[in-house]
C-alpha cells in the first residue's frame, strides 16, 4: 500500500518548478538520520510526496510528487566537492541514503504554513507542527494527506 510523506525543500536549492523541468530528481543531501531511515527502510515506489517549500516568505505545500524505485545510496557522500561531502561514509559502507523523486502536479497555489496550523486540530499529531521538529522529510497518514490537500484549491 502505498505512503504519503512530506519532503521540504528551500527553493533556491530546488523547486517544485525545478522538478517539473527536469521530471525526476534523485534527493540529495538529507543529512538527519531519522529522515535518511525513511527514504532508506520505508519509502517504496508510489509512494505520494507533498512537496514543500521551506526557508521563503510563504513556506508551504507547492505541489505533488511521487517516490520512484528502491533507495539507493547518495552519491554527494562520497563527492569530495559536495557540500554533501561525508568522510566518514564509504563506498563499502554508505551512511547516507535516497530515494528519486518525480514530478506529478504543482498546485494552483502554495498551502501555506499558517493554512496548516490554522487546521492543526483536523491533523493531529503531525510532524510538520511539532514544535522544533526541522525534519526535511516525515511521513503524512491517508487522513492528513487528504486534509492538507483540501486546504489548497483541489483535491487529490
């Protein structure tokens, strides 16, 4: 059965408008373990994705993605000439992990953050919410998927 996460992105790193363009992306640079073991241990192809754009003037939900193929290791580990860079991690033993990402929709209007809050109540215990909670990439129910997504002008 397939998930439905929320992965955060800053947009002049990388866009919804960027993953449009360019159809599938493999995500980089997740450097938190926590987020690392759901790309790695739970995140399947067809798995849905809330695209979410942080760190701008109106952070929120800027469209719909899909999570394609099995995790694979991140290459920017072992880049030297990444900001991703991790000498700790080796080839034979890769600490971090991805998964590529790929272009469904953008939706008509960014779900603002403060939309969010305002249905906290409807979302429950919803990583996006946690107080100090700086998770690039968490897991959202089938009932929080729906939720969010009814407060932007369609529904999926």
């Amino acid at each position: 059965m397939p998930r439905h996460w929320l992965m955060k992105s800053e947009p002049e790193d990388f866009s919804i408008d960027d993953l449009e363009r360019v159809g599938t992306e493999p995500w980089t640079g997740v450097r938190n373990y926590q987020a690392r073991n759901f790309m790695r241990d739970v995140m399947r192809a067809g798995d849905g994705v809330l695209f979410y754009h942080s760190n701008t003037k109106v952070p929120g939900i800027a469209g719909i993605a899909e999570v394609t193929g099995t995790p694979y290791p991140d290459p920017t580990q072992f880049d030297v000439d990444s900001k991703y860079f991790d000498p700790a991690s080796k080839p034979d033993a890769p600490r971090w992990w991805l998964v590529d990402v790929r272009f469904r929709r953008k939706l008509p209007q960014v779900i603002a953050l403060d939309s969010i809050r305002a249905a906290a109540d409807r979302l429950g215990d919803i990583e996006l919410l946690r107080k100090g909670s700086r998770l690039s990439v968490s897991p959202v129910t089938a009932s929080q998927w729906k939720v969010l997504l009814s407060l932007g002008t369609t529904q999926e």
